[in-house]
C-alpha cells in the first residue's frame, strides 16, 4: 500500500508540472518529484512565487545550473548571511559524487537576480549569484603554500603571498532565456564572462585582442571590449579552484565532485533586506554592479 501510494503521489507530480510547467526543462520535474516525495523543500519555491511570480519562478527553478568543481574544491557556495568561513562551507571531498550540504551542516545556496524584458520584446534574464567565503586566483600556488612540508616555511608564505588571496567572492552564472525558448548561458571569470571551456580564453582578458594594424608612427595592436561569451546552456557550470572562475561545460569531467541543481536552495536577492544588503563586504556585491540592472554588460565589475 505504501508503495502504491508513493507511485500515485509521484504520477501526481508528474501531471502537474507538465499541467503547469509545460516549458522547463528535466531539473524541475526532478526537483518536484524530491521535494514531494523525499526531502521537502522548507517553503522555498513559494518564497520564489512570493518574489517573481509564478511562471518566472517556474523558470528561475527549472533551469537552475549544476555546479561542477574542480579537482581540490572543497568550498559549497553559501548563504552569507549565516556562513563566511571554510569551517561552515567546506565540504568533503567525495570525488565524483553530488554534494549539496558542508560538513557543518550548510547547505549549498544560490542567490537569483531576474531581469524580465519580455513584455518589451526582449529575453528573460536570471542570474545565479554564488558567495563563497574567500579567493585565491592562484590555486596552485594557493595549494604548494598548504603542502605539509612547505607550510609555515619561508617558500609557503612566499606561495602564499603569490596566491593573490582576498577575502569574500561573489561569482555568477547568467542565463538568457530567449521569446523562442532558447536558452544562453556565461559565467564570470575574472572581471569578464566566459562560456565554453577554450584555451586562451580571451573573456579573462581585461580586453579582447586583435591583430595589429599600421597606422602613422607604426603598428599599433588593436583593442575591443570582450564578448559577451553567451553560449548554448548545457545545465551545467563549472567552480575552478581558488578563484571560483566560471564557464559553461556540457557537464562534469570524470571524477568531479558536484551539487546537482536540483539540490540547491535559491534565495532571490531582491527579497533582502536593507541592513542585510548593507554587509560589507571585501568586494563588490551583486546589487552594487552594473550588470546588476544591465544583464548584457561584458564586465562584471
């Protein structure tokens, strides 16, 4: 009977997300049949609802990205109004496994920003904002510093220094969900965005280069702002190590810890309050960036 039960509550949610969500993709059906046949979700979709309405929320939800870490994250992106430490957001390593709670009990949280167009003609913009609790732009030299023979020597504090550590970090990932249902997606990555992995990636560039060209005194190197490096979205973004750069993978490499999306909590950042927006912070907030209002800008700063 138990069993009979689950199976009708479950083609119950089946019929209405298809009844009510005709438009998103396999995430939120997963994300629907968890929350009402395994964990719950703590009234956090209705909070979603309250914020952006029904349908936007639906979308907000459903085309949430996984996060895929690079080999030696440990750190969970985390509400930062309860956790600004690797002693609450780190979690275990679990290679090749899908991680959404910290060893302290945190669990993974994204904060959201939409930007609704459509009724202009435009697209609907979604930005997945995730806090972590430091930066280190340079993982390597970040882990030689903390190797067991190296650390407290005068070669770790130089890898240390070399690490380019700053406290606080805000990275995103922005989807653009067109009139035709097609749907974008970048990363930040160093002041700029970036999308599929390549290598250079010029999007980390301050500016995008081009070939030189001759002009009076001789040649002199051309210069244009970056792309936009909006690229097909594959559900999926990746976390480096250390810096927490972005970009767009089709999906995690072998071995890779991950947090499924349909894990994640969402909390929309405009639902804040006043004092909350008012945490200092060691750099930039989301709500104090241009992209903020202007979904399209090239430069995350």
């Amino acid at each position: 009977m138990e069993w009979t039960a689950v199976v009708l509550l479950v083609a119950l949610v089946v019929g209405a997300v298809g009844a009510g969500v005709a438009a998103v993709h396999a995430p939120g059906l997963a994300r629907a049949i968890r929350c009402a046949v395994l964990a719950g979700c703590g009234g956090e979709d209705r909070a979603l609802e309250r914020v952006y309405g029904a349908d936007v929320a639906a979308h907000v939800r459903a085309w949430a990205p996984g996060l895929a870490y690079e080999r030696g994250t440990l750190v969970l992106p985390v509400d930062f109004r309860h956790c600004r430490s690797h002693r609450c957001a780190d979690a275990a390593a679990a290679h090749g496994k899908d991680v959404w709670r910290s060893r302290a009990g945190r669990r993974a949280t994204v904060f959201t920003r939409v930007v609704d167009r459509r009724a202009r003609g435009g697209a609907l913009y979604v930005q997945y904002w995730a806090y972590y609790p430091d930066s280190t732009w340079n993982g390597s030299a970040l882990a030689l510093s903390r190797a067991p023979l190296v650390r407290g020597t005068p070669l770790g504090r130089l890898a240390g220094r070399a690490a380019g550590r700053h406290a606080d970090d805000w990275e995103s990932v922005e989807l653009r969900i067109g009139r035709d249902g097609t749907v974008m997606a970048r990363a930040s990555a160093h002041g700029g965005y970036a999308g599929r992995p390549r290598w250079p990636n010029l999007n980390e560039l301050p500016v995008e280069p081009r070939l030189p060209r001759r002009r009076a005194g001789g040649l002199r190197l051309e210069r244009r702002r970056r792309t936009a490096a909006w690229t097909q979205s594959g559900g999926w973004a990746r976390v480096s190590r250390g810096s927490h750069a972005g970009g767009i993978p089709s999906g995690p490499r072998e071995g890779e810890r991950r947090t499924a999306s349909n894990g994640i909590v969402l909390v929309p950042l405009e639902s804040l309050s006043a004092s909350e927006r008012a945490t200092p912070f060691a750099v930039v907030p989301p709500w104090r960036k241009p992209v903020y209002r202007d979904p399209e800008r090239t430069a995350t700063s």
